[in-house]
C-alpha cells in the first residue's frame, strides 16, 4: 500500500480506515489527506496541517483499493483539505462516480465561493453525493451534529446525490480496533 515515490498522481494520504460508519450513510472507506494551510482554531487534526511526504499512494492504486473492499456504500474524504490535493480528488470522485455504484461524500473546509473562485466546484458539485464545506468554527461548535462540528458548516446534496437527506443530529464516535490489537477512536467526543 505504501510508495516511497511521488509523482503528480499521487495523493500525499494521513489515514485509512477502510470501514467506517460515522462518516456518511452505510458503510464508508474514509481517506485522510495530508495537509491544509486553513488553520482552524480548535482543529483536532493539526497533525494532518503539515504538507509534509507522508504515504504516497498512487490514485489508481488507491481506486482499485477500494474496489476490492468489500461491504462498503461509499467513499469519505477527509483531511487535511482534500482540495489541496484537488487534481487527485477530483480525478477519484469523478471516477468512483462514472464507473461504480459507491456514493461520494467530501468534507472540506472551503467556501463555495472559494471552490468556485478555483475552478473546482463543478467537477466537485457534479461527481459528489454529499459536500460538507467550510471552516470548523470553534465558536459554533455543537456536539449535537453528527456530520459536521459547527453550525456554520454546510450540508450541500448536489442535484443528482444519489443520498437521501437525513437527519444531522446526535454525536457519534466510532472506535476501531484492527488485527493486532491497535485502537483508533474516529469522531469528536465531547
Ligand atoms: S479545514 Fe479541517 S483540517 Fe483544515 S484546519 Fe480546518 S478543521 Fe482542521
């Protein structure tokens, strides 16, 4: 899974949980990206800001990755800023939409205007099932959402989402514990 190479169809990863449940509807294969320059303040991921070489995969690796993964409804992207990487991003989502059954959901801390400004909003708005877009706001911050962490954050199903909307309450954490005994706790608990 891991390269020791890069080249520009590489996405620069943080993590890989290939079956989560609080990110999306189903059963999602959720991606961290390395690195975003947004700086939230109260971000608990400041150890995915660095757009430092971390675990280069290269994108056709990681489509056929998921592929191979059983049982799973979706994709999650998460970050870090999955736009930093948009060439990546954008090519994947394009492709998970055009060529399988799987749903897209990509959370991201720009603006649409700001996605827009950069040419990435149509192919994003177009290929995706659920944006959830803009900056954590430690001020609004409201442990009763369960898809996004402050209120100003938007829920955005594109015209053609192939989800169904549904309800944005109640906190969830999911803890995942692997073959060797490993845990991760996903989620934000209060
Ligand atoms: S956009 Fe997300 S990852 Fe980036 S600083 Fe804000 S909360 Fe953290």
């Amino acid at each position: 899974m891991h390269n020791t190479y890069k080249c520009k169809s590489s996405f620069n990863l943080s993590h890989i949980e290939p079956h989560t449940h609080i990110y999306g509807p189903g059963t999602r294969f959720s991606i961290w990206l390395q690195g975003c320059t947004l700086g939230c303040k109260g971000c608990w991921n400041t150890q995915m800001w660095p757009h430092r070489e971390n675990t280069f995969v290269h994108r056709e690796k990681l489509y056929q990755q998921i592929l191979s993964t059983p049982e799973i409804s979706g994709v999650t992207f998460l970050g870090g800023e999955p736009l930093e990487q948009a060439d990546n991003t954008l090519w994947l989502i394009k492709r998970i939409k055009e060529k399988t059954d799987l749903t897209s959901v990509v959370y991201t801390g720009f603006e649409q205007s700001e996605l827009e400004a950069k040419g990435y909003w149509p192919t994003l708005y177009e290929n995706s099932d659920l944006i959830i877009s803009g900056r954590y706001q430690q001020s609004l911050r409201n442990t009763y959402l369960r898809l996004r962490g402050s209120t100003n954050q938007k829920l955005i199903y594109p015209l053609d989402s192939r989800l169904m909307k549904e309800s944005d309450g109640g906190n969830e954490i999911e803890i995942v514990i692997d073959s060797l005994g490993s845990i991760t706790t996903l989620g934000y608990p209060d």
